[in-house]
C-alpha cells in the first residue's frame, strides 16, 4: 500500500482539558509520492467572462488578463507533462450563457497553438449566470469512463437565472471532483459554499486574482496525482473530530487523497489501548477496494500541546464561521468573540516564545487563521475570509488568504473604492450605519472541547488582560509564507513562475 498510518496518544500527565478519564490523541494518514496517474482524466475549465472580468488588478492587468494567462499555462502544463497520461482538457466561458471554447480534448504540442488562441476571443461582457454552467457540467461527463474534474471560477454573484443557493448547489455532479474557485471580495461566498458543501467539492477563496495560478496548481496536482477515492475512516473505542460540524464521531468521510498528502485527525478515547482505526478507499489506477487498520502504538508519551492548539483553533473558527453567517451582525457577540480571540493568539505566541517555537510552521499557521478571522469577523467579508481559514486548516490544504481588506469605515470614507489589501489592517469597533445591526438572541453553540485555558503552558498575568499588548499584536502580525509539497512546487511554478511562489 501507498499509505501509511500512526496513531499518537497523550498520556495526560501535564495536559488534561477533559473529563477525566478522557484522553487526546491524534491519528496520521500519509500517502507516499508517486508518479502522475496513468487513469484518464478529463478536466473542464470554466471561467467567468462577465462584465466585471474588465475591473483592474493592482497590478494594472485586467482580471480576464489574469485569468486568460493561468488557462494559458494550464493548457501548455498539460501538453507537455501528460504526453505519456490520457489527459484531457475542455474549455468554457459563461456569462449569462455558456460559450464553449472546445469540448474535452488531448492538448499536444501540434495543438496547443490552435487551442491557446481561441483564449484571445474570450471578451468581459453582461452578467452571471452560474444555474447554465452548472447544468452544462452535469452533461458532460454521462458518457466517459474518465474521471470527470470540473473548475469553475466566478469573480461575482448570480444575477441571472436562478440564484436560490440551496437550488443550485443540487444541480451539482457529485459524480465528479468539483472545484467552485471564487475570487476577489465581490463573490458571493454563501453560494460558494453551498456549491462545496456536496460530496466531492471544494471552495477556494482567492483573495487577489494575482495568486489565483496559486490555487490552480494545487488543484491540478491533486487531480493529476490522485491516489485515492473515497477516503473514508472509522475508530473503535473513540471518536474523530470533525472540524465541519464542530462534533465527535465515530466515522469522517475524508474524500480523494493524492501523493505526499498528510492528513492528521484528532482523537479522544476512554480506552487507549483498544483504540482501533480503520480507513477503507479504492485506488485510483485500479479502482481496487483497500482496507488498512492501524492501532495505538508507543508514541503514548508524546508532547501533543501543538495539536491541543490547533484543536482549539479549528474549534474558534467554527464559532466564527457560525457567526459570520448570521445576516444580522451580533455586535456583543462579535464584541466577546473578538475578545477570546485576542487573548488566544496572545497565549499562542507567549507559548512560542517560551518553548523556542517562534518559527514553528504549524504554530504559525494557527496565529494566521486566528488573526485573520479576527480582522474580519462581523464585516461583509468575513464569512468568505472565516470559511476560507475553517477549510484549509480542516484539509491542510497549502493554498490560503492572506491579504485582509481595510474596514468598511474606512472603505465608506474612501467614496466606495475598491478596499486596499494590507497585512494590519484592523476591522473597526464600530460598525457601518448602513449595517442593521441588533443585539440578536444569541445562537445555542455546542459546548466547546476545552476551557479557556486548556494547554499546559498558561499564559502569565499581563497576558490575561485585555491590553493595549493584545490589540497591538492582533494589528501588527506577520502572515506565515504558504508551503508545498515537492510535487506541488513543480507544477505550481510551471503555471506561475518561481517569483509567484
């Protein structure tokens, strides 16, 4: 087998947040590197040429340029790494109809000039309709043996059509590997996410149009190196969290995994030694049922308090995912989440600080997914910011948001500009008059796992106070730089080049 497993337990002596009795642990699951799929693959490509694709980047391009030099890349990636893999690649536009550019194809060296140049036709014009594209996908793949990925990128929200978001996203094929990219602050995350939330779709929020070859490479070696399907794992004698639902279970559906993927679950058991998991897929090449059982092994005095951070973590940005999605914005709601997050980071990086740990890639990554929520929590961007970081951390995907906008009082005083992008950007206390804003009752949210201070390492006095300290490390923190795998590096940079990395 290709996969490899670990389970990791606490053996509870300087930690222990639950019930007692009640230990944490975490479970590993690994794919080795492999090579490029020999399985057909057939990949659509969708992208939106609305009239809004004519607003400028900061880097003075359109976003259809942008867009039209990612497809570009993608289609020459294609033609000259799958020679020897059955790769084929559609092409469509939409606007408030499809406009197919040509239907799933192989792109070889003697016709990828041809291909390429019915990209230049592709002009910014009327509005969105996303029911037709969604319609158009689930017809293309009802007569192919292939593998069926379908990508498809909006800048904005459906105005045309229907644009019921419930309606919608049951017009998508789960048959296939759906990926619903939304970029820019003027998508509708809400739809996005309904798009996503049916099996075997993804939603990847791209906060600048300039990293979107970003996102695209990611998604292209997870097809073209696609290990498994149907990743799914059950335990005995514990229970799986699930970061979506912010539960413990007994089963997670975890999907398609590819090479070099790691994905680690966390794990609480009354009965550590019996623990038993069992993860069962098919292979990708084969299409071969596998079964691999693992159980709890000698790591049981492991120092878990990183993955007792992140727990925490996906646990806070869950909550303010909820609240995000609230169309009536809670003032006190946002007001203590704020504070529970500032006091959090505040014991992260005090934890760093004490265990030589400032540099830790994952501690890191939890400070970002933290801040950014915070800076953008109660404002007309924070579900597609909250939902972005739940996801990611959830998946491990590389690909993440970064770039925060500035508040809406300072975007109302601008005379409605486009919003800069900054890394300290604070979102103001008060919010915008236009908002409705009301004390609402406040949502019945599940108990949390830990207390508010659940980790080994506890914050000190000066850290437990709402000080000035506090807001000003919330303001003035450092965005972490994205990592990749190996193989995800070289495709990543044959579609944006090594200065987009």
């Amino acid at each position: 087998m290709q996969a490899t497993t670990k389970i990791t337990m606490h053996n509870g002596s300087n930690v222990h947040p639950f019930t007692v009795g009640t230990e944490f642990g975490t479970f590993d699951l690994e794919i080795d590197k492999i090579a490029m799929t020999t399985k057909a693959q057939e990949i659509n490509i969708v992208i939106d040429q609305s009239g809004s694709m004519d607003e400028m980047c900061e880097d003075g391009n359109s976003k259809m340029h942008q867009i039209k030099h990612v497809t570009n890349n993608i289609l020459h990636f294609v033609s000259e790494k799958c020679k020897d893999v059955n790769v084929k690649v559609g092409l469509h536009s939409f606007n408030t109809r499809v406009n197919t550019l040509f239907e799933c194809t192989n792109i070889t060296e003697t016709t990828i000039d041809a291909l390429t140049f019915r990209l230049k036709h592709i002009r910014a014009e009327d509005g969105t309709n996303i029911e037709e594209p969604l319609k158009m996908l689930c017809s293309v793949g009802t007569s192919t043996s292939a593998d069926i990925n379908n990508i498809l990128m909006s800048d904005g929200d459906a105005n045309e059509g229907n644009t019921d978001s419930d309606e919608l996203a049951h017009m998508v094929d789960t048959r296939a590997s759906n990926y619903f990219i939304g970029f820019g602050l003027d998508h509708n995350p809400r739809l996005f996410s309904a798009l996503s939330n049916r099996e075997n779709s993804n939603y990847y929020f791209i906060d600048k149009i300039e990293k979107s070859g970003i996102a695209y490479g990611e998604i292209l070696q997870s097809i073209l190196y696609r290990a498994y399907n149907g990743v799914r794992i059950t335990i005995e004698n514990g229970m799986l969290y699930d970061w979506k639902t912010n539960e413990w279970r007994t089963e997670l559906f975890v999907g398609k995994m590819s090479g070099e993927m790691k994905r680690t679950f966390h794990i609480l058991t009354t009965a550590k030694e019996m623990v038993l998991i069992k993860v069962t897929a098919q292979k990708v090449e084969t299409g071969e049922e596998i079964v691999l059982n693992a159980s709890w092994n000698v790591d049981a005095g492991a120092d878990l308090t990183k993955l007792f951070y992140r727990q925490r973590t996906q646990e806070i940005l869950y909550k303010v995912k909820r609240l995000n999605e609230e169309k009536i914005v809670d003032r006190d709601a946002v007001k203590t989440m704020k504070m529970e997050m500032k006091k959090f980071t505040a014991e992260m990086v005090g934890y760093m600080k004490q265990n030589g740990l400032s540099d830790d890639r994952l501690m890191k990554n939890l400070c970002d997914d933290i801040v950014v929520v915070y800076r953008t929590i109660g404002t007309q961007w924070g579900h597609m910011y909250s939902c972005s970081r739940q996801v990611s951390q959830g998946t491990e995907r590389a690909h993440n948001t970064s770039d925060t906008p500035t508040s809406p009082r300072e975007k109302a005083n601008s005379g409605g500009l486009t919003p800069r992008n900054t890394r300290s950007t604070h979102i103001a206390w008060d919010l915008p008059d236009d908002m409705d804003v009301f004390n609402a009752t406040h949502r019945r949210w599940r108990a949390p796992i830990f207390p508010s201070r659940s980790c080994s390492v506890m914050p000190s006095e000066d850290q437990d106070q709402d000080t000035d300290d506090d807001e000003e490390l919330m303001n003035n923190h450092e965005m972490s730089a994205m990592h990749y795998t190996e193989t995800q590096s070289e495709v990543i940079e044959s579609i944006v080049g090594d200065d987009n990395v």
